[in-house]
C-alpha cells in the first residue's frame, strides 16, 4: 500500500468510531520472501487430492491439542527475520506447516518490509497527534517493527508470490494454506464438492490456523452459498463466529497475538481497551447485543464438528 494512502486510512480508524469490518486476511499484499524460492522447495506436482467430503460421526470430546513449537514461534518470536530463516530450511525440505508459517510471517510483516523507514516516520507522525484511542495503534505498530526490523523491500514481498507460496504449502499437505486459498478466490480445484469437501475437512481438523484462513470466505463474502460452505457462512457475524471458534481451538488471540495486532495495524481497527482478547474485543465492536447469542451458538455448532469442548 502507497505510503501517501497508509496514514489516512490509519487516522481513519482511530478518529472514527469503531465499527466492524471484517479482515480479508491481513497483509494479502505482502508474499513470500524473496530469499526463499517456492518453485525449487517444493515440487510442483506434489499435488494433495481432497478427500471426498466426510459423514458426521459421533465423536468423544478431546481437550484442545497444544500447538507444535514451530507454530508457537510465529507468535512468540522477538525475531522473525530468524524464525522466517528457520521456516526456510524446513519449508526446502518439504515441510508444509514450515511454508504455511512461512506466508503469515511474510503477510506480518509485509507492510513493513515495503518500506521500513516510512513506516517509522508513520509511526512517529502517529504518536505525536496524541489522538484519543492512539495508545493501541501506536503500541502495535512498533510491535511489527521490532519483529519485521531484518526484513527490507529487496525480500521483495508481492501478492503473486504469497499466491504461489500458499499453493505450493497446500499441494504439499497444508489445511491451513489450502483453506487459505479458498478465501483468496484462488481454490485448489473448482467446484462445490470440492469446497463443501474442504469445509468439513477443516471443521474435522480443529486446527486453529485452518479456521482462521477459511474464515473469510465464510462472511459476507460467503453469502448466498450456505449450501456449499454450510450453517456458518454468508455474514459478518459467521466470519467472527469461526474466529472466536479458532481461539477456543488454540489460536492466540491475546491482545498481543497476530490476529489482533492485524486488525489494528492493517484495518485501523484498535481495541480502545488494551488489554482485550479477540473475542471480547469482537463482541464489543462488532456483534450488537441482539447477536451475541447467535453468535455463541454458531461458535459451539463449529466445535461440535471438532470433537473439542469449547
């Protein structure tokens, strides 16, 4: 994004009230590094054929499955730059989950890759207007940066290459990637067997990535195909639902996690409450008091298929 469009659409969000609006995957314009090569890590026709979509089944409830420490380090990580050369080693080596981390360490930190002194020069703008409801954007945005500080514009970060990146994670074995796929319009396979297949397949996995990459195409995005994509699809408050439901699965949805520092520093959208989690903080600025029920019942009808007791 233009440097010229980046601080108004950031004092947007901060003078304006706070209103929902749903994040299409934050960071769709940053990609995959340039010092990894996506075509050379993994081969091209390593392709994942989708399973035929599966029947419910009664299921024994299961505690929530801890996160693998290489998922835990794109959350944890004071250096992505480190963690991202980590991802690279394993991502060559055929790790899928390694080229899926790979892409949301890209998409984090893409915005400040593009330009790290203009981001800088944002962020100071930005502390100095001293605006109400500033403290929180301000806080995020040097949280990127201290995290994307080794990343510069030659990694060359671009929405074709994090296209391709997420393709090639998903045809080595990523839910996650290719549940990403799918609300980038950019499916593995076309038609509705295939997507109502991918839908159960995640809802199947109780991975938390997996539910946080599907859920944009459930929102609004999704309406009018609940055939194909199921209850919880076609509204914004569906969207939120599979959110909450990843941070009920494991996904760090702390005031600090990736999913709120997102929010903030690529919509403009900023908890006025520090120290709110995604769920409060979704209830508060986007769910109106009439559909915090639903809501609820949309997020345990989303457990319900994982097995977890949410």
């Amino acid at each position: 994004m233009p440097r010229k469009l980046l601080l108004p659409i950031l004092l947007v969000g901060l003078l304006g009230a706070l209103a929902w609006m749903p994040l299409r995957q934050a960071g769709w314009n940053g990609a995959a590094s340039g010092g990894f090569d996506a075509e050379s890590g993994t081969p091209s026709s390593a392709r994942v054929d989708a399973p035929p979509a599966a029947r419910l089944q009664p299921m024994v409830m299961r505690p929530v499955s801890p996160l693998s420490p290489l998922r835990r380090g794109f959350e944890e990580s004071a250096d992505l730059f480190a963690y991202s050369r980590e991802l690279m080693v394993r991502a060559a080596g055929g790790d899928a989950d390694a080229m899926w981390l790979l892409s949301l360490v890209q998409d984090y930190c893409a915005g400040f890759a593009a330009d790290p002194a203009g981001y800088a020069q944002d962020t100071r703008v930005i502390a100095k207007l001293g605006l109400s409801g500033g403290a929180a954007m301000l806080t995020a945005r040097q949280r990127v940066q201290q995290r994307c500080a080794r990343f510069v514009p030659q990694d060359g970060f671009s929405h074709p290459m994090i296209v391709n990146q997420r393709t090639q994670a998903a045809r080595a074995g990523s839910l996650a990637a290719e549940a990403a796929l799918l609300a980038m319009d950019r499916p593995l396979e076309a038609g509705d067997d295939y997507r109502r297949g991918l839908v159960q397949r995640v809802l199947d996995s109780g991975d938390p990535f997996a539910f946080v990459a599907i859920a944009p195409v459930m929102g609004s995005a999704g309406s009018g195909r609940r055939e194909t994509l199921g209850d919880v699809s076609g509204s914004e408050l569906s969207e939120i639902a599979w959110r909450i439901a990843s941070c009920r699965l494991g996904m760090d949805c702390s005031p600090g996690g990736s999913m709120m520092t997102n929010y903030c520093v690529n919509g403009g959208i900023c908890s006025q409450d520090e120290s709110q989690d995604f769920s409060t903080f979704a209830r508060d600025a986007g769910v109106p008091r009439q559909g915090e029920d639903n809501v609820e019942d949309m997020v345990g009808t989303l457990l319900s298929h994982t097995g977890v007791d949410g």
